[in-house]
C-alpha cells in the first residue's frame, strides 16, 4: 500500500524507472525465478542465440514487468480520458463489427507488453466485458488487484465453475478475455510453441467451437517511449472438421503461432519468468 501511493505521488518517467532498477534487483536476487527464465529462454532459444543474448532477453523482460507493476499500481489515476495518452487500439474496428452486430465475442491475450492494460482497455471500450480471474494466495493482494482491475466495470469471474459463468456471459453478449498462454498442465491441450510441445489452454478455442462464437487474438505491446499499442486481430478462422479434439489442437496451435511471431519479434516483452514447458 505505502509502495503504491509513493509511484502515485512521482511523475511517470520517475516511477517507471524505479520499476526498472527494483526488477533488475530481482533479476539478481532471485535466483529461483531467474533460473526459471534462463531455461524457459534456452529451451526457445538456445540453438540460435548465445548466453549473452538470452541473458540480455531475461533482464529486459523483468524491466518490463517492473514497469507493468508500476502502471498497475497507478491504475488508480487512470480516468476514461487520461487512458488514451497511454495507449492506442490498433483494429478495434474487427471487434465493433462483431459487438454492432449485437453476438458475443472471446478474446485470447497473452501476457506481453503489459497486458494488464486489457482490462481499462476493454471495460472503457465495452460495458459488457467479463474476464477470468485467477485468485492471488495473498488476500490483501488479491482483493487489491481485482478492484484495479475492475475499476472501470470489468467483471470477474472465478476459476472456480468457469466455465459456466462464462457461457452466461457470451449468452448475453458479452466480451469475454482470457489471458491463456501459460502452461495448463495435464488439463490442456498440446500444440508446438516456440520449437517444442506446450500445454496449452484449451478453452478459449474449445468454447468458441461449441458456442460459434467469434474468437480474438489481441496483444499489448510496449513502445520505445513506454507508450503502449494495443492491437486486436481477427476474428481467427476457425476450422471445424466434426473432429472436436483435433478442432481444438489444431486451432489452439492457430493462436500460439501468431503469438509466437511476436515473441520472436520483442522477445523481452513476454513473461518468461513462468515453467512454461
């Protein structure tokens, strides 16, 4: 709480760099969680970069999530207005076509650039807009990020019975996000992800295949002057060959190579810090 009214109360540039140096702190001081982001980068990686490269890839990635709590934590300030001289929505126009039209729609985001900006993003843009949550162990934290998160109307849903709450909230048309590229265990779905085979998320292909309802790949990515471009593709061709599982595999594949070549871009923009593989 006295870190987020101290990045509230500094400019912005300020700020910003006092996210950078207390990540690069973890970086070095965190040797669990670098360790994890060194093999999640050589397992990428390894056969085309050096260890110099992956390192430099490593500590930008933590400077960029130093910066994503920072703009977080000074979620607060942001007001409908103010939002937009942070960032800019590139193809908005896929998803008004689809909401004009009065249906539903499912959004994919990954976790690069800062994708915590989604929801200020979506909930300001449309007032139907519901998101999967996963609950923090920490209550204070917990209950802190949701109200951040929902503070421009977003609703959350619980991991918890998901899955129904979910089709409630495409059945009243909805925009639904899930923030899917992180390693879903013996529950997902494996396609190749950067080189190798990756659990992956089944549910928002698996869902968008039951309900026909249109699906959307839309990413953050930060700008040289931490400035952020917002871009929202689609809606994905979905292919449906009456094979559910393979419809599923092969789709979800769909998503993660589109999410791929952007890492392969701004590889220091995506969280590696997590097991991926």
């Amino acid at each position: 709480a006295c870190f987020g009214f101290l990045v509230r109360k500094l400019p912005a540039h300020v700020a910003l760099s006092l996210g950078e140096r207390l990540a690069v702190a973890a970086y070095r001081l965190g040797e669990r969680r670098r360790e994890i982001t060194m093999s999640n980068l050589r397992l990428a990686f390894g056969g085309e970069k050096s260890q110099r490269e992956l390192k430099l890839i490593a500590i930008e990635s933590y400077r960029n999530l130093g910066k994503n709590l920072i703009e977080f934590l000074r979620f607060p300030l942001l007001t409908r207005e103010s939002f937009w001289r942070l960032a800019t929505v590139q193809g908005r126009e896929n998803l008004d076509r689809t909401i004009a039209a009065g249906k539903s729609a499912i959004i994919f985001i990954p976790h690069f650039g800062n994708h915590e900006l989604m929801a200020p993003l979506y909930s300001i843009s449309y007032p139907k807009t519901t998101a999967l949550a996963f609950p923090l162990k920490n209550t204070y934290l917990n209950k802190m990020t949701n109200e951040y998160r929902s503070k421009f109307g977003l609703e959350l849903i619980k991991k918890r019975q998901a899955t129904r709450h979910v089709l409630k909230a495409l059945k009243s048309g909805n925009v639904v996000g899930f923030v899917a590229d992180q390693d879903a265990g013996k529950e997902g779905v494996f396609v190749e992800f950067l080189g190798r085979p990756a659990s992956c998320a089944r549910g928002p292909v698996a869902i968008a295949l039951k309900t026909g309802t249109a699906l959307f790949f839309s990413i953050d990515v930060r700008q040289p002057d931490n400035r952020h471009l917002i871009i929202i593709s689609g809606p994905v061709e979905l292919e449906s060959t009456g094979d559910f599982d393979r419809d599923v595999a092969h789709n979800t594949a769909k998503l993660m190579a589109k999410l791929e070549g952007y890492i392969r871009q701004s590889p220091g923009q995506w969280m590696w810090q997590h097991n991926r593989w």
